[in-house]
C-alpha cells in the first residue's frame, strides 16, 4: 500500500494569522498519526511563513511515524536536517519567495550539486528524495546524483486530469517504470486530492508513498481531519 504523509503548512498558516498557538500545530500531527497517516511532511521556508525552524525542532519527539522534511538545500536548511535527522528529506528547486513548488529539478544542469548535498544527507543516514518532473533526462540524471527516491511533481497530472486522465496520466506511469528499472523509489505529491488520487496510484507502478497537504487540509473543513484522512487512505488502498 502506498504510504499517506500529511503536509501540515497549512495547519502552520492560520495559526501563524493570529500569532497564538490555535490551531496547535503538535497536535494536529499527533492526530494525524492516530487517525491512520503514515508520515508528517513539513516544508521550513526561509521567511517562516507558516513551518518555523522552531516548529522543526518541536515536531521532532513528537512525530512517531516518517519525518518528512521537504524545502530548497541552502545552507540553513541542510544544516537544520543534519541536526534534526528525520526519517527522509525531499529536496525541491524552490527560489526564495516562491509561492508553492512548482517545477522539478533539472539533474543534468544541477547534478554536480545535488550530488555533493545528498551525500551529505547520507552520511548521516537520512534516505534522500528530489522533486522531479516527468522528464526522460531528469529521471535518469537523477540516479547519478545518488538520491534514494524522487517525488514525481504531479502539479501537471492534476491540472489535466479532468479533461483526459488517461493523457494526463501517461507521462508520470512512463517516468515510474523508468524510476523502477533505475533502481529508484518514487514518491509523489503536488495537488493532488481526492478525485485524481486513486487514479494516480492505480497507474503509478511502485507508488511508494504520496505527500498532501493543501486539498487534505481543505476537505477536513467539510468532513472533519478523522474522515478525511481515512478518504485519502481508502484512495491508496
């Protein structure tokens, strides 16, 4: 079964709105673990915005499943993830200031320095992923950079899905047999919900494990965190 890990940005977001601790972020993960989740996924932005590097730290003890967390390798980041160490950190190309993610790694152009950062991560035993998009080049490249896993970025995949899942779908069940044949673990993540999530992981050969956040957070509203959280896993079942 393909393992849920829940972003909690956006629990981090409204609290962040009115300075205080409501709602509380540790304990939205704790219950996030207890209603089924097999992983917590946060992404420590440089201005802070809604995961502080404090909430990093915090989150630590508490997270008793996968520790997942995600953000662009400057300086402060890798040295916050080699003094965290949680389970996996996911790499991603995000500029300063940047809205959400929304691309991949170009591995070719950028492989010399994802290779020197990943064995940092290593070397210190934390299994490595790197946001990829769906791209021949950037899947096999990405081998030579020594990463564990990729997360295929299914921002694409989402946008055309209800159009024809069929075409939107082709490229990323080209890219898992590829990863598969390469030796890679894929993971995924980036709008996906509760509408294109079965589908995607039904044609997603190996589907290791899927990061949601914003949709996740959204339907809570309307079903509760308990509910939606089972919806999502009943998708990967």
């Amino acid at each position: 079964m393909t393992k849920l890990s829940v972003n909690i940005n956006k629990i981090a977001t409204i609290r962040n709105a009115r300075g205080n601790n409501l709602p509380n972020l540790l304990q939205v993960a704790k219950d996030c673990e207890k209603f089924g989740a097999q992983g917590i996924t946060i992404h420590p932005r440089p201005d802070e915005r809604h995961i502080t590097y404090q909430d990093v730290y915090d989150l630590k003890p508490i997270v008793t499943t996968e520790f997942n967390i995600e953000g662009f390798p400057n300086t402060s980041f890798i040295n916050l993830v080699l003094d965290v160490k949680p389970e996996q950190v996911t790499l991603v190309p995000d500029p300063p200031g940047v809205l959400t993610s929304n691309a991949g790694w170009d591995t070719l152009k950028q492989k010399d320095f994802l290779k020197e950062i990943i064995s940092e991560f290593k070397a210190a035993g934390i299994r490595t992923s790197i946001f990829v998009d769906t791209e021949t080049v950037n899947i096999k490249n990405a081998v030579e950079t020594g990463t564990d896993r990729v997360e295929l970025y299914t921002g694409p995949y989402a946008d055309n899905f209800m159009q024809n899942k069929e075409t939107a779908i082709l490229s990323y069940t080209q890219a898992s047999e590829l990863a598969n044949k390469l030796g890679l673990g894929i993971n995924a993540g980036h709008d996906l919900n509760l509408d294109n999530l079965s589908y995607f992981q039904k044609k997603t050969t190996n589907l290791l494990e899927v990061s949601i956040g914003h949709a996740l957070i959204c339907d809570s509203l309307y079903f509760g965190l308990e509910n939606t959280i089972k919806k999502y896993l009943s998708c990967l079942e």
